[in-house]
C-alpha cells in the first residue's frame, strides 16, 4: 500500500529514567498512553504520484458566415401612359457611318494597261500612266500592297507594268519598269525586271514560255524570285 504521509505507532515501549526497558504493550486507544496517528512527511514521506492536471481543451473556432447580400430591387420602368391625340414616336437609330480604309501606299509608281500575258506586256509596248502607290519599292516589291486614291487597288490577278516615271513605254531593252501581277486584294503576287519578261523570263532565270506569240496563257506558278 502507498505510504499516506501519517506516522502511525502500533507498540509502545517502556522508557524508566530514560532507560529502555522490556515492557511493551499494544498502542491502544483507550489506553491513556496511547499515541495517535500524526502527519510526518520527513519519516513517512508520501509516495503517490503527484497528479497531473487534465489539459484544457482549446475550443475549435466558428467560421463566421458572412451574411448573403440582397439584392437591390429592380424598379422597372414604367411604361408612358400615351396621351390622346399625341404619337408616340420610336426611339432614334444612330447609324454609324462606314469606316473608310485607312490610306496605304508609300512610293508613287505608275501603271500600264491590264494583260492576262506578262510578256505581251513588251510586246504591245504600253505606255505607264495611271497613278498608283506601292507600300515599299518595285525592287522588292513582292506582296506588297498596290493602292490608288488611298485604297487597295483590285488588280484582279492580271499583268501590269510598273515604273517610277510617268509615261515610260515598255522597251524590251530598258531596266527601268517591272512586270507586276497584282492580285484581286491590291498585294502583287508575282513580280519580274520587264527585260525578262520581254524574253520570257523570270526573275529566278530557271522559268521561261513557249508562249512566243503572245497568247491567253497566264503562265503558271508562283515566281520567287527578287530584284
């Protein structure tokens, strides 16, 4: 059994002058000697283990629900209570005008007559008048964009010839003027020095026509070539 901490006699001694003797008698209580438990924690110190609190628990936090907001009635609007004799007219359309193209362009050049043959270009020797603009320069003019009074000039994929100066003929021997097929968008979409095309050629020197007399054939192909 654990010790309680009481100091507990069962037997009491016979002590004569100071002196013990062999007289011994039960610690009775009834007995005018009797001695009583007491408390010494010196001699019969306690040996039970000293109690550890039970831990507190931490109670969970409650989310806080955030309250759903109401919405704002809608107030509908009240239709007008016609009058007699007054006409209620529709509300105005505003129509926005059409957006013109933005100009395009940049090096004044200018055109020939339209063919469906590159090479009777030369062969008809046309003169270059119509006014035109080319967003870049003829040397490398390979899809750029042809335009005449600020919009995207429709070529229609034909063969036009094209120079810098006015009123230039189309001379077989002259370096001056390009053959250019300038597609239905405004974009040329085949481009060669107008000597070649004079003989046939093309600009990568590998392509030529057995179309000597100048018919309806549109060539085929596309030249990748550039001067």
């Amino acid at each position: 059994m654990a010790n309680t901490g009481s100091k507990i006699y069962r037997t009491l001694r016979l002590y004569k002058d100071g002196v013990r003797t062999e007289h011994v008698k039960p610690n009775d209580s009834r007995d005018p000697n009797h001695i009583p438990p007491f408390t010494d924690i010196v001699s019969c110190f306690t040996d039970a283990p000293t109690p550890t609190p039970a831990p507190v628990p931490t109670p969970t936090p409650v989310p806080v629900v955030a309250p759903t907001p109401t919405p704002a009635p809608i107030t509908p609007t009240p239709t007008p209570t016609p009058v007699p004799g007054v006409i209620v007219l529709p509300p105005a359309v505003v129509v926005k005008p059409p957006v013109s193209p933005a100009p395009v362009g940049g090096t004044g050049i200018f055109l020939s007559r339209a063919d469906k043959n590159y090479i009777r270009l030369c062969q008809n020797n046309y003169i270059m008048s119509s006014p035109a603009s080319i967003a870049g320069t003829l040397s490398v003019g390979l899809d750029k964009m042809v335009s005449q009074d600020g919009e995207p000039f429709d070529g229609g994929g034909f063969w036009y010839a094209a120079t810098t100066e006015s009123n230039r003929p189309t001379t077989q021997t002259d370096n001056g003027w390009y053959a250019i097929q300038i597609m239905q968008d405004g974009t040329i979409g085949n481009i060669t020095l107008g000597k070649l095309a004079c003989r046939g050629g093309m600009v990568d020197d590998d392509w030529g026509t057995d179309d000597e007399g100048g018919g309806d054939d549109d060539g085929d192909g596309r030249f990748l070539g550039l001067l």
